[in-house]
C-alpha cells in the first residue's frame, strides 16, 4: 500500500510467511531451582515462566522441590520455511517429580480464550487459590536458603512465609476484592481479599502496593498486588501470606480446594485420546 505525507510517497510492505510448527521436549533435573534447571536444558524462559505458573495451584515452589526432583515439558515451536525459529507456541504437557510422584499436566482446548491444563484424570489444574501467591521464578533459589527465622505454621504465627528478594512483584491468590490495603501494626503494609466461598488472603510485610490497589476494588487471581518488602516487624524482605476461613487463619500448606473444571462424558475420551498421543511423543534428554 502507498500513502502521501508531505508530498512524499512512502510505501509499506507486509510480508506474510508461512511458518512450520514442530514440538520440542525438554528434560531436566532440579539443583536449585526450577527457573535455573530449566534454563540449563534450554527450555525458552517463557515457556519455564507458564510451567511454573500452571503449576502454582498446586505447587508451592519455596517447600515442595527438592535437590534431584525433575521436570518434563514439551512445547509447541515455530520456525519459517528456511528453519529459522521464530517464536514458541504453548506447552502441550508439563510434569514435575516430586518425591518420585509425577505430577502430570496436559494442554486441553476449551472455551477458554487462555490454554487450559488438567490432570491425567481430566481434573482442571486450576483452583480457586494459588499455593505460590509470589512470583515463582524470583524465589530463593537455593535450598534450605531462608531469610526468615519462622517458617512454616504455627500456633503463634498462623501462615507461611515466602522468602524472596526486595521488590518481587506479589500476586492475589484467587480472584475477589480488596478488605484492607494499609499499615496494620507488626504486619507492616497490610492486603486483605475478601475471596468467595467464606475464604479471605492476607499478604504481610509489603514494601509497596501496586496501582489502584485500594479497598473495593476486585482482583483477578494472579494480578500483581504489592512488592516484597520488610515493613513492620521483620527480619528481612519475605511475603508474610495467610488464609482465613469464616474468619480464622487456616494452614494453607494443607489446604485442600476443589479442582475447578471435570472433563466428562465425550470431552473425556477425546482429552483420553490427547493423553494417550502425548504419552507416546519422546521427551529429549539435553542433560
């Protein structure tokens, strides 16, 4: 197309390419972090960034991984006619192994306009809360690294603590509204999400808010509501989070939600199928 400007003649081009699309596989053990063994195997980081965000629900990624748990991924990739990769797709199958139990998740498509995962059994792997409400790529990566004396749940400290360098953006683990957004004594700069199904989130020790974070306002699970800060009484920059249920802090390490969507009936067989073509693709061993 043409267009005048000035009296001069500017022409514009657009070149359309058809691109191939393969699947690539990635294997990979664990020796400090996701993030970094991914990285080593030469998984594209946005790929390892949606692996560690499907797996949030489920996963918490400062306690569950351990030295020597794996991964496998395979992802869709793009490249042109002369072979030259242009961009990654989505990832058709993620599994971690934890404990020596795989946890398995494959791509199924939906109304969604986001690719959504589920279990073997056909169970969505989202859920109504997020187990790792921090962004889990930026977490400590070295095992048994902490920079916080209480971990964990206690009677006298009744949530769990992420450790995490200053600034790391804090996500809201479901979707709901805003309570509380201010200093709130030794909790420092303070959030609480009013969540359905009688369920609150409490984020603690927050350097700062993030835009329009105010109370009314509602939220979508995993949009950013605060930075990792040290406010109030603590010993270094970490993500103080809680749960309540009908009001009482309950252990969200042993929270058990509900999966949200079931594939059943025709939609089970063919994700059966889906499963079963997947199972049988090789998974690259690039150690």
């Amino acid at each position: 197309s043409a267009a005048k400007l000035n009296n001069k003649l500017f022409f514009h081009y657009e070149e359309i390419k058809n691109l191939n699309k393969t699947n690539k596989s990635s294997f990979g053990i664990i020796d400090s972090s996701l993030f970094l063994a991914s990285k080593n195997s030469g998984v594209p980081i946005k790929i390892t960034m949606e692996m560690i965000r499907i797996f949030s629900w489920d996963i918490d990624f400062q306690r569950d991984i351990k030295p020597n748990d794996k991964f496998e991924v395979i992802y869709e990739s793009f490249f042109d006619e002369n072979g030259k990769h242009i961009k990654d797709g989505k990832i058709l199958y993620a599994a971690l192994n934890i404990k020596n139990k795989w946890n398995k998740l494959y791509f199924f498509p939906t109304k969604s306009k986001y690719p959504e995962y589920f279990n073997s059994k056909g169970e969505s792997a989202k859920k109504a809360l997020l187990k790792t409400p921090v962004d889990g790529a930026r977490l400590s990566s070295r095992f048994g690294k902490r920079k916080h004396p209480i971990l964990g749940y206690t009677r006298m400290h009744r949530g769990i603590d992420f450790a995490a360098p200053y600034g790391t953006p804090v996500m809201a683990a479901g979707n709901g509204t805003i309570e509380k957004a201010s200093r709130n004594g030794g909790y420092g700069k303070y959030v609480r999400i009013r969540h359905k199904n009688n369920y609150k989130t409490a984020y603690a020790h927050l350097k700062s808010y993030a835009r329009n974070i105010r109370p009314g306002k509602r939220v979508k699970q995993g949009q950013i509501i605060g930075y990792i800060g040290s406010t109030g009484v603590s010993t270094g920059p970490h993500l103080h989070y809680e749960v309540l249920m009908k009001g009482r802090q309950v252990n969200p390490l042993s929270l058990k939600l509900p999966t949200g969507k079931k594939l059943v009936g025709k939609t089970y067989n063919n994700f059966s199928r889906q499963v079963e073509k997947i199972n049988q693709i090789q998974i690259v061993k690039n150690m």
